[in-house]
C-alpha cells in the first residue's frame, strides 16, 4: 500500500512536471527566441535541459506507470474496462509525448548549432504546441483516471 502510494505520488509529480515544462517553451521560451529576444547559446542550453529531463521522466513513467499497471490491472482490465483504455490511451500518450519533444528539440538544437535562432524556433514551436496539447490531454486522462469515473 505504501509502495503504491509513493508510485503513484513520483508518477503524478514527474508527469505534471514534464508536462508543464513543455507548456512553458512551447508558450514562453519559443516565442521569445521567434521575437529575437534569446541568443543561440542559452537557447541550446534550454533545450538540452528539456530533452535530459524528458529522457529521465520517461524512465520515472515508464517504471512507475509499469509498477502500477502491474500491480492494478490485469490484460483483461486493461483491455474491457474504461479504466484500463483510460491507462492505455495514457501509454500511447507518453510515446507520442516523448516523441514530439525529441523531434521539437532536434528541429531547434539543427539551426541553433549554425547561430540562427529565429527560424529554428519558428520551425520547432509546432512541434512543441502539438506535444503541448498531447500534455494537456494527458492530464485530463490522468485526471479521469484519478476521479474513480466509470463509464461503463
């Protein structure tokens, strides 16, 4: 019970953590550097940042998220109850998330080596509002998963 309690703890916080840090350079850091108001170089340290931290997270998630799957659903649950969709739609999620900010950071971190910044930002601020809005929906699936809701 304790184990599952600090599981469940570590996996919401990194998660939201994640997620909001996403939020935060595809709403604040990109169009900042689109406007011309960041330089190449802590631009590059912004997303390196980002990209070890979303490296790590999705170990945390992976391990955490794998702990209580294991321990609350069986394949049955997973695959004919809401919740277990709910949790399946999460995984799927996570993928796609993880994705997106890796392809985000090499579109930025490609142009940033050359001392552009501008364009590079223009071209990875797409990216990063679509992993903004997987983020987002993550969240709701997180918060539908926490609130017992049952559907059918």
């Amino acid at each position: 019970m304790v184990l599952d309690t600090v599981m469940t703890t570590l996996h919401v916080l990194v998660g939201a953590l994640w997620v909001g840090s996403v939020v935060f350079v595809a709403g604040a850091i990109l169009p900042a550097a689109v406007a011309g108001d960041l330089d190449a170089a802590p631009l590059e340290g912004i997303a390196d940042r980002l990209v070890y931290f979303s490296r790590g997270a999705s170990v945390v998630m992976l391990l955490t998220g794998g702990h209580l799957a294991g321990t609350g659903y069986t394949v049955a649950t997973l695959t004919g109850s809401w919740r277990g969709h709910l949790v399946l739609a999460m995984l799927l999620l996570w993928l796609v998330f993880s994705a997106l900010v890796e392809v985000g950071r090499s579109r930025l971190v490609d142009g940033l080596q050359q001392k552009r910044v501008r364009a590079p930002a223009k071209a990875a601020t797409t990216v990063f509002r679509a992993a903004a809005v997987v983020g987002v929906l993550l969240l709701v699936d997180a918060g539908l998963l926490a609130s017992g809701m049952s559907l059918y």
